[in-house]
C-alpha cells in the first residue's frame, strides 16, 4: 500500500465516527420534565440541554463516576458527549426529589444499571426511575 492510499485510508478512520456521531437537543417541558426523558444513543453522540431559568442537569450516576461532567448552571446551554457505553442517570437539581429525572442510554449497553438502581432518591424519585428503565428496556 503506497503512502497516499495508507493516509486515505487513516484519515477515514479518524474522520468517520465524527461524521456519523449526532446531537439530540433535550428541552425542559412546562411540567418539570424534560422533553426527552430516555434518550437512546450511540458512542461518541452528544446531547445538548436547551437554556431555562428554573432547570438544570445534573448527573447521579453513570458508567465512570469519576468521568461525569459538572452539573450545569441555570439558563445555561449545556452539552455533554458521551464516550462510554452504558447507563446515565441525571436530574435537575431543585426538582429531582419531584421525579425530574432523565436516563441516556449509550450503545444499547446496561452493564451498569444495578448501579443505577441502587442510587439514594426520594420515593417519587424511585419511581420514576423505575418508569424509565422499563421504558428504556421496551424499546430494545
């Protein structure tokens, strides 16, 4: 292989996750909810929260708990990509004991959800929690 065909072809690898990787924007719905609450994705896509005054995201639990990103401020376009595989618990912080709550499946993998259903919330909390992992299973 000469040296032209051999840089094609690793530009290719490079280049190419990043040309398939793709956005989802999540809103925050006048219900305290957000507009997606099971986001299904692939490795290396990105989500992007959408400005409120009263909302945030904040992240409980996911694959690396030393790899979650900061919470967001409020009012405050956030967005996060995702490199890991596996289950992403998140909340918004004034209003996660009322249930606001979000999942972001990444690569269709759950390796991580006895984790994730182990984290302390409130009893509304649970149970939302326990909605959306039964939503997030459905789908499969």
């Amino acid at each position: 292989m000469n040296k032209i065909n051999y840089f094609f072809l690793l530009s290719l690898l490079v280049i190419s996750p990043t040309i398939y990787a793709k956005t989802i924007q999540i809103d925050f719905t006048p219900y305290d909810t957000y507009s997606i609450e099971v986001a299904h994705i692939d490795v290396g896509d990105t989500i992007e929260w959408l400005p409120n005054v009263d909302h945030n995201v904040e992240f409980l639990g996911g694959p690396n708990m030393n790899s979650l990103p900061e919470k967001s401020g409020f009012n405050s376009f956030y967005k996060v990509n995702f490199d890991l595989p596996g289950v992403y618990l998140y909340h918004c912080t004034p209003h996660g004991n009322m249930g606001m709550l979000g999942l972001v499946i990444v690569g269709n993998n759950f390796h991580n959800l006895k984790d994730i259903e182990k984290i302390k919330l409130s009893p509304v909390g649970k149970s939302v929690l326990e909605k959306l992992i039964k939503e997030s299973q459905s789908n499969l």
